[in-house]
C-alpha cells in the first residue's frame, strides 16, 4: 500500500507522475479507446472505493467488471499499475471539471474563487480520493509532500496556464507574478487537503468561497511600484 500511494505524487528523472500525467491528459483530451480497459477501470473504482485498496483484489475487480481475471490481468499487469491508472483517471477527472467549473464565472477573481472551492470539493468528496486523504492520511500525506515538490509544480503549472490565460486577455494586470501567485493559491489549497482545519468547514461552499475572496482574490492585484524601483 505504501508503494502505491508513494507513487501517485512521486517522480523522478525522466518519469512523471501520476499528477503531471493526468495533467497533460486533461490538456491534450487524451481519451481511453478502449472499452473493456475503461470497464475494468470502472470496475475497479467502484471496488476500491466500497472497499478499500488493500482488502481489494485483482479478482473483485474481475468479478465487479464482469469480465476475467486473465483479461483484467492482459491490461493491467499488477494491482500497483491498476490503482495507479484508476488514481490518474480520477486527478484527470479533477482537472476537466476544474475546467468546466471556471467557464460558469464572469470575472478572473470569480474564476479563482470558483477554481478554489471547486478543487477542495472535488478532491475531498471523492470516494476514492478523499477517502484516502480522510482514512490513511498517514500515508497520503507524506506521499503528497515528499517528492521533491514535484506535485505542487505540476499543479500550479496548471494554475499559472489558467492565470497567463486571463492576462492575455487582460483580465488580470500585466505586472502580475503568475507563477508565485499560482504557487502560493496551490500550496493553501494543498494545506486545507493534507491538515484538518478547526476554523473553517471545508464542507461549506460558502464559507470557502468567501475565504478565497478576501485571501486569494488580492494576489491578482500587483503591489504598486515604489519610485525606487528599477
């Protein structure tokens, strides 16, 4: 179990992560063809988040999917490559509907504040994700912090795409420093997941949203110049 969930954050040399790959899938709209794979995914999913990773085996997921082992199996060599697929469809999943959640607001500081509750909601109310995070945070957590900042890199990469977005089309100022703006927005984001809060109710949109407007929505703002700056 530690392997696995070491491995949905951590990278190293050439090979991404489970992040930065469903990142770029949700970017590129890769697509799975094929329908026993997606299945099986499904299948595994459904299991692993009713029962849990470790008291699950490759033949629950057989047996749930309606197909056999041996096939499960030809798509999915081990139960580590399975998890780690159904772990990245669901980060993939994330990002796409991170992406349909902005389009519903008007102005860049209702795209962040929508992006911030969107992103806590998603990833804590999902059954395998969020039940992770809730029932083996001992694991998750390390695992999240523990890679070099890898996982905050690749998702502040999606936040800054997102904020370069709105300074093309003058929505935010040119001065703006996206990428330390981004980084910070993903690191609070990232601390309400892996640390409890006893202040605010993570399960109130509207206590999040209103968080996010007075904290978040002023980082879009640049410090004005001082006269003795170059």
């Amino acid at each position: 179990m530690d392997s696995v969930l070491s491995s949905l954050m951590a990278s190293s040399g050439e090979h991404e992560s489970l992040i930065e790959r469903a990142y770029t899938d949700a970017v590129e709209q890769v697509d799975e063809m094929d329908a026993t794979r997606a299945r099986v995914l499904d299948a595994a999913y459904e299991q692993f988040s009713r029962m849990g990773i470790q008291r699950s085996t490759m033949e629950d997921v057989a047996r749930r999917a309606g197909v056999s082992r041996i096939t499960v199996y030809r798509r999915f060599v081990t139960k580590d490559a399975l998890v780690e697929h159904v772990v990245r469809r669901e980060f993939r999943r994330y990002f796409d509907q991170f992406l349909i959640d902005i389009q519903q607001a008007e102005t860049a500081a209702d795209r962040v504040v929508l992006g911030f509750v969107s992103s806590l909601r998603a990833i804590r109310r999902n059954p395998l994700i969020g039940g992770l995070i809730a029932t083996e945070p001992d694991l998750v957590v390390p695992s999240m912090i523990s890679d070099g900042g890898r996982t905050v890199a690749t998702v502040r990469e999606f936040v800054a795409g997102q904020l370069r977005r709105e300074q093309r089309a003058g929505t935010v100022a040119d001065g703006l420093d996206i990428d330390h703006v981004a980084e910070m927005m993903v690191r609070i984001s990232a601390s309400f997941l892996a640390i409890p809060s006893r202040l605010v109710d993570l399960d109130d949109d509207e206590q999040l949203a209103a968080l996010a407007r007075r904290f978040l929505v002023p980082m879009l703002d640049p410090p004005p110049r001082r006269l003795d700056d170059p």
